[in-house]
C-alpha cells in the first residue's frame, strides 16, 4: 500500500512556493519528501518537522539558528541548504535532492566492501566532516544512513540537524542524542561531543565497511553501549584474514577509547588515511571481501581456510619516531612468529645472497648487472601531513634530497605542512635525485562584500567572483527593500572567511499582502480576487468533499488571514459537493436514541416539541424520511410529541 497517499501533505503547496510530490523517508525528528520549487522550477528535498517539535518555540528558535549556520558548509560533499521557513503548524528546509541511495542499502545489499571502495566513500565523507569542524560544528549522528551516494557516483553527508557548535557540551539524563552503534565512550559517559566523536563514528564506519559487520553487537541497546566504554574495537583482519595491516591501524587510531589519542578532527584523520592508502599495493586495495570469494566458490574442498593473520603473522612495530607503538592496540595484536619448517630454516642459513645468485645463474642473467642496478632506486616515502623539517629528514633517510619547494592554499592539509609531492609517494625513482615539495598555505580567505539592495542572482554572481559560494536564501517582508533584491548577508559583509564558503543571503518578499478569504466562493471569482491582491493562482487536481456546493472553493493554501508577498502561490481546493450518506429511521424511539443514532451517522439534530410535546419523550417525525439521503454535518430535525 503507498502510504503517501494518506499524508496530508503530499499534494500540497508549502509557504506559496513548494509543491510537496512524495515521501520519501520518515525519522524520528523530520519526515522528508520529494518537492518541486515552484519558483526557480528544480527538484529538492523538504524535511518538515513532526508537528511535536514544532510546538516548541525553543526547539525552533534553535533549529532555524542552526539550520542558518549550518547552511554555510559550501563543499561538494555536504548536502547543500537552500532555505527554511514556516507555513502554519509546518517547520521545514529546502534541501539539495540527491537521486541514489545511502551507503546502508549499499551494505545491506553487498555486504563488506574492497578496501578500494571502503576508502573511495571514506575520504569524502571525511573531507564533508573536516569542513564541519574547521567551521565550528560537529556532525554527532554520522551512521550509514546519513552517507548519501548519488547515482553520479558523488558521496555527500546528510542530516546535519544534531550539529552543535564545537565548543558546546552537551549533557544528557538518561539518553544520548545519536545511534548507539556509532556513539563514542565520552558520548555514552557525559554527553560531551567535540570533533573527536565524529572522528570516532568514521572509524567504526571504516570498520562495517571493511567486514560487513558493525564491530560492537548486543542483544539490547545497553550491551552494545558497554561494549563502546570498556571493549577496544578489534582489528578488520580478525573477522577478514589477510586484510592490510595499514587498514587496521587506521580503524585502531580513530576508534581509539580515549579520544586524546584519536585524530583531532576529520582533516588529521583524512591525512592518516590518504597517507595510509599511499602504503598499500594495487592488490590490497582490490583484495575481494570473503563473501565475494564464497560466491565464486559452490564447493567447500574449493575453500582456502586461513588462519586469521592477527593471530598468527607477526607485524613489526613501527620504527619512525614520528609513529610510535601505542600499547593498548599492540600489544595484544602481535605473536611471536611460528616455528619455521627445517627445510626453509636451512635455505635461510644458506644465505639471501647465495639464493638470489642462484636463481640469477638459472635465469642466465649476471650477477654483476644485479649488483649495478639493485642500489639505484628507491620508492618516494609518504610525507603527507609532514613539516618540511620532517619531510626532508625522510627523504634524507631514504637516500632522496628535497627539491623546489612550492606553497598553495589548503582548506584540509595544516598550515606549513606536505599537500603533495613530485613524484608522488611510492614512486620508483633513483637514488640521490630530489623530490619536490608543496607546502600549505592554509585555507584562502577572502571578505564578504556589501550585496545590500543588489537583486538576488547579481548578489550571487559577485559572492562567487570573490570566491565565495551562494548559501542558504532565507525570504522576509521588507518595505524598503524592493522585491527579490538582498536585505543582508551572513556573515555580514566585511567579515573574512575561508574561500569557497556559503554565505547565507536575506532576500526582501516585498510589502506583505493579506491573502483574502475566498472559501465557498466559484473557482473564477476566487481567481479573480486573489490575482487583484497581487498573487498567483493553482487549482489542485484533486477535489474534496465539503460543506460547500461542487465546484466552490473548498480550501485554501496559505489560508485567510495570512500574509504572503505579491507574485505568491494561493493552492485552491475545489468541492466535488457534501458527502451524501442514509439518514437512520429514529421515528418511534426515544429522542435520546434518536439523536444518537443521528450524531453516530454524522448528522446535527435539532428537536421540534411543539405545544403538545413539551412533556414527550418520543420521536413521531423527522424532517429527512429514514432510508433517504442527506449531506453530511446537515441538520436533522426531530419532531417529539
């Protein structure tokens, strides 16, 4: 059954401008639906709130500050916002519509994913996340379903309605804002969500997308928040064997329990990642989860059973100053190796240079060619998110020098820290040559400029010529600014901002218009006088029954009494005339029975006594004969003798 069929506001027009199409999707703060902006003629998302939310002056006062705020985060990967606004008991925004599906369907349809794609998802909702929190937010609901991947491809992040400011605490009594499943230890013990939560909720992401399954699992809610506060998240390769050992320090270092040791924000957990893609082989990142293989494979004696690496593969410790051991994830993840079998404890006793002379002697190549070429090459060491100190101390111990270093603005990679380098890392290059270095700058910045009086698509054309992107457009009467020209930007003009951001616009509706009364008037006059008040006119397809004669108006959208500007939509609803039902035969019963057997049926009763039935107590007649037909809500008259 379609279930949008029964919501009232599918149909509808929203605050004169947004014609409701379809649900799409209903939560526990917002329904959201599929709508046509009438005005610029684009598909969008309208997320309205549930009309319990919206009764709370405070909750909307806070949801519209927010939603302004939020509405800043220009990047290609957030899910952009349009506009906001109320339209009677109705609190929604205006949001950019992405056709596709959220990474839940896509783990629920495939399971784990290739290391490729798990990263390919992570690295922009990273990059999402990182601009949120260099701007002062933090996501605090990050989970599948708020990972948007559009039928073009692109990721984007949605549902930043849980965002807070970076520097605010949150407590809570006996709940915790967000999904159990993704909730940091410091959100399940006191509520407070920095960055680093986010940071958190990636890591357990990377995790599910990697194995298919969520790390911590429970038979109730409470089990699984234990298991956040007292067990470490365990390493992918336990549940996928064989998985990279750089996969795993990753999931290590952002699902660390205490958050001191995590990433700071998702720009430091970014670096970690790109730097640690840039370690793992073509083949790590193609290697295909188990239940791809199994598929492949019908019959079990087809099977390779492996042992889980974690348990039995020795990794070596780090050895780079800049990358110490952190205890509580190493030490219980490394074994001594096993025993060797005799005949391979006998090869290596015999030397790795007798073995490769050997097998260099059978291949008819010379030695001395090998010796020639085997010390002129190295690989380019990883020095994303290094200082250039560092980095030319790594390329230093790599036998490599630092070339022409080159600077460029960044809004993910830390001031006066490695954005790239040429060649690029893991390059084959030879020993001695030098390696070019491009060294961040920081984010760009530019000032907001004075857009006050400029009609709206000027504004936005001078917003993007100094580098910045149009925000959210939020619409006010005004009866000095001319219609469709800017009120006031925000931030202000003269504040300086990173390049690229959105800057929110208020735009003049123009004097506001009484919208005139026109239910039970015929459709042409209703038109009539609504378009002399300056407004257009829409009749729904649909019509309803009403108290009203077919053909009259039998609704309105905005309804009378409200204000709209000149050039709004007034949705009409026309009558197809009153419900007829059976009018019930009471002559006979007691005018108690009477009239609730009327009421029940729909009807209002009005009792005639008379001069004789002042005293009576039963009906005699009715002014509709039983059996006949009535409209609905008329009156019945009972006469009582």
């Amino acid at each position: 059954m379609d279930t949008t069929l029964q919501d009232p506001l599918v149909g509808q027009v929203l605050d004169g401008r947004y014609r409701v199409e379809a649900r799409i999707a209903v939560g526990g703060m917002a329904t959201v639906y599929r709508a046509v902006d009438t005005r610029l003629d684009r598909i969008l998302a309208l997320k309205v709130m549930h009309p319990s939310l919206a009764a709370d002056g405070s909750f909307v006062e806070r949801f519209i500050r927010e939603a302004k705020s939020v509405a800043r985060l220009a990047h290609p990967n957030v899910v952009q916002v349009f506009d906001q606004g109320t339209d009677g008991a109705y609190v929604y925004l205006a949001m950019e519509y992405v056709a596709g599906c959220t990474l839940r369907d896509v783990l629920r349809e495939r399971g784990a994913l290739q290391p490729r794609a798990a990263l390919d998802i992570l690295e922009p909702v990273l990059a999402a996340l990182g601009a949120a929190h260099r701007a002062g937010f933090v996501h605090r609901d990050m989970k599948p379903e708020n990972v948007l991947i559009g039928d073009d491809g692109r990721v984007k992040v949605a549902d930043f309605g849980l965002v807070r400011a970076v520097d605010s605490v949150t407590n809570t009594t006996g709940t915790v804002l967000g999904t159990v499943s993704y909730l940091a230890p410091e959100q399940i013990e006191s509520g407070v969500a920095d960055p680093r939560v986010d940071v958190y909720a990636c890591g357990i992401l990377l995790h599910e997308m990697l194995t298919g399954e969520k790390p911590h699992d429970g038979d109730s809610p409470a089990i699984v928040l234990y298991k956040h506060l007292h067990d470490d998240v365990p390493a992918p390769s336990a549940a996928v064997p064989g998985m990279a050992y750089e996969l795993d320090e990753l999931v290590a270092s952002a699902t660390a329990r205490n958050p001191e040791v995590r990433p700071y924000d998702a720009v430091a957990l970014l670096a970690q990642v790109r730097a640690g893609r840039g370690r793992l082989t073509a083949e790590q990142l193609d290697a295909v989860p188990p239940q791809a293989l199994a598929s492949e494979h019908d019959n079990a004696e087809d099977r390779t059973s492996v042992i889980p690496r974690s348990l039995t593969v020795p990794r070596p410790l780090p050895v780079n100053e800049d990358e110490p051991a952190d205890p509580v994830h190493h030490t219980s993840r490394f074994r001594s190796p096993p025993p060797l079998p005799p005949r391979r404890r006998t090869a290596l006793r015999r030397g790795p240079m007798a073995i490769v002379v050997a097998v260099l002697l059978v291949l008819g190549v010379g030695t001395g060619i090998w010796y020639i070429n085997s010390g002129q090459f190295t690989k380019v060491p990883p020095l994303l998110g290094k200082t250039e100190q560092e980095a030319r101390d790594r390329l230093s111990d790599a036998g490599l020098e630092a070339g022409q270093v080159t600077e460029a603005y960044s809004d993910t990679v830390e001031r006066g820290t490695v954005i790239s380098t040429d060649p690029k890392a893991g390059a084959r290059i030879r020993g001695n040559d030098s390696v070019s270095l491009t060294l961040s700058k920081g984010p760009q910045t530019v000032r907001v400029p004075d857009l006050d009086g400029y009609p709206l698509d000027k504004a936005r054309d001078l917003l993007k010529d100094d580098g910045l992107e149009p925000g959210m457009v939020t619409r006010e009467f005004s009866g000095t600014v001319p219609r469709g020209s800017v009120i006031s930007t925000e931030p202000g003009k003269g504040t300086e901002v990173r390049a690229d951001s959105a800057v929110a616009l208020t735009v003049s509706k123009g004097s506001p218009v009484d919208v005139p009364d026109v239910t039970g008037d015929d459709a042409e006059d209703a038109r009539a006088e609504l378009e002399e008040a300056g407004l257009e006119v829409r009749i729904a397809a649909e019509r309803v029954n009403s108290e009203h004669d077919a053909g009259q108006v039998a609704r309105q959208s905005p309804g009378a009494g409200r204000q709209a500007a000149e050039g709004d939509t007034v949705t009409l609803t026309l009558s197809k005339g009153p419900e007829m039902i059976e009018v019930p035969d009471v002559i006979g019963d007691s005018v108690d029975e009477a009239k609730e057997k009327l009421e029940d049926a729909g009807f209002d009763v009005d009792e005639d006594r008379g001069l004789l039935g002042f005293f009576g107590d039963t009906v005699k007649g009715q002014s509709v004969d039983g059996g006949d037909t009535a409209p609905k809500g008329s009156t019945i008259t009972i006469e009582i003798r």
